[in-house]
C-alpha cells in the first residue's frame, strides 16, 4: 500500500487536526473562545486566543484522541459538544467512566484499537513530576500505524523523557511526533506538567521524528514557555515544522 499523503492543521492549544491513513483525527478537541475556567477544587484556568477553527466549521471528524478529560485546556465546553456527538473517542479508562453523550473508548497503557486501517495503541504518560499523579489524574499518549504509512506519535500532556525512552523501546521510533510542550505550570505543583521546549528537542532526538508538530505552546496563560522558544530549541533542525493557525500543513505528500 503507497503512503496516502499526512496533513496537519494547529487549531490551537493542544489542538489539531491531523489527516492520516483515510481519517480526520482531532487531538484534545479546545473550540471555547477565550476565558476563564474557575472550578471548585481545581486550578483557574485562563485562555487568551479562540481557535483558528470553529467547531461548527470542522470538516467531518472520524476519531478524537483525547489524552485525559479532566483539565479544560485539554477538554472544553466546546471539546465535549464534539464528543456528545458521537464522534469515535479514545482516552484513559478514567474519562470513559467519567464522560457521557459521547462514543469514548477507555484504553490502558499498550492496549490497542483498530479504527479502519489505523491501529491506535494507547501509550504512558506523566502530567507532571513523578508523585503529581494524584493531582492531575490519569493522562496516556497514542501510537498511530497503518500498512504504508508512517509512524506517529502523539504525545499528550507527557512531562517524562524516560516513558519516550520505554516508548521507543517498545516500537523502534517514530518518523512523526505531535509534541505537547509550553512547560505547563499550576501551583501546588513543583514542576513542569508537559514538556519544557529544550525536552521537546530532546524527545524528538530519542524518538528519531524527521517531522515534529508542536502543540500546547500558545494561547493560555499557565504554558511558561512559548512558542518562540520551542523553535529556537530546535534551532539548526529541520524537525519542527511551521504550522501557523488555521493553515493545512502537509507533513508527507502521498
């Protein structure tokens, strides 16, 4: 089977649509416009910029791969109207517990589903420094593979360089990585809760990813990093691929 051609267009956030062996594939699905996210027992949140993309404006979505559903910059109002859609969810065991209205798949770490001729393996992932995980909650990664098709790597709000290491272990590397980076931070938390921009280079170096997309730099006020500083960590390096918002990037030509 020849490679169908691999495109990406950042909605912002941690959001993007990635076209990939035949499907539309939305990563951690954030439409709200800007504002403040206030919950009892839970961190304020603010985000600054809407998307590029409305979610009425979506074309039709075949799976959303939901890295965890209890943090509004990975999940929205607007995320979970996507959901209640019945779009083809796959997350933690947790969300699929958790969430209603929608078709959510829950998936511990290595389990594998199959959607077309995609197998999706669920993969781990740390939001934060070891011990943090009773904070933030369960939070996992997604492998994506396809006859002909290149290896992709989407990342989640993973903080640990040592799970990418175990993760290369397990597939041989990956010619493809969705990077959450922005060093996210939150008080009560001594630590980044996602990739710093220096770890993002890194991460792409152990996962040998000739094409990098750089997610959750931008567009709320708790990322401490920016995007600036995630291209400037890959100075020198073709791997991280502009992006600029609401623009299809093709990634690999079919």
């Amino acid at each position: 089977m020849s490679t169908t051609a691999i495109a990406i267009t950042y909605v912002g956030g941690p959001t993007a649509i990635l076209e990939y062996a035949g499907l539309t594939i939305v990563t951690d699905p954030t439409f709200d416009p800007p504002g403040t996210y206030a919950e009892p027992g839970s961190t304020t949140l603010v985000k600054t910029t809407g998307p590029a993309i409305a979610r009425v404006d979506l074309p039709p979505v075949d799976l959303v791969l939901l890295s965890h559903h209890s943090h509004r910059d990975n999940l929205d109002y607007e995320g979970l109207e996507l959901i209640a859609s019945g779009v083809p969810t796959l997350s933690t065991t947790q969300a699929a517990s958790d969430l209603f209205g929608g078709t959510i798949v829950g998936l511990d770490s290595w389990e594998e589903h199959t959607i077309g001729d995609v197998t999706i393996t669920a993969l781990p992932a740390l939001h934060g420094p070891a011990g943090s995980e009773p904070l933030v909650g369960p939070v996992t990664g997604f492998a994506l593979q396809a006859p002909g098709q290149p290896n992709v790597y989407v990342s989640g709000d993973n903080a640990s360089l040592p799970l990418v290491r175990q993760i290369v272990e397990h597939f041989g590397g990956f010619d493809i990585a969705l990077l959450s980076a922005g060093a996210a931070r939150v008080p009560g938390i001594d630590g980044q809760l996602t990739l710093t921009s220096s770890d993002a280079a890194e991460a792409a170096r152990i996962l040998g990813a000739t094409h990098v997309v750089g997610l959750h730099t931008e567009h709320w006020d708790h990322f401490s990093e920016t995007r600036a500083e995630l291209e400037q960590a890959f100075a020198g390096s073709a791997r991280l691929i502009a992006t600029p918002p609401g623009e299809r990037v093709v990634l690999i030509a079919g």
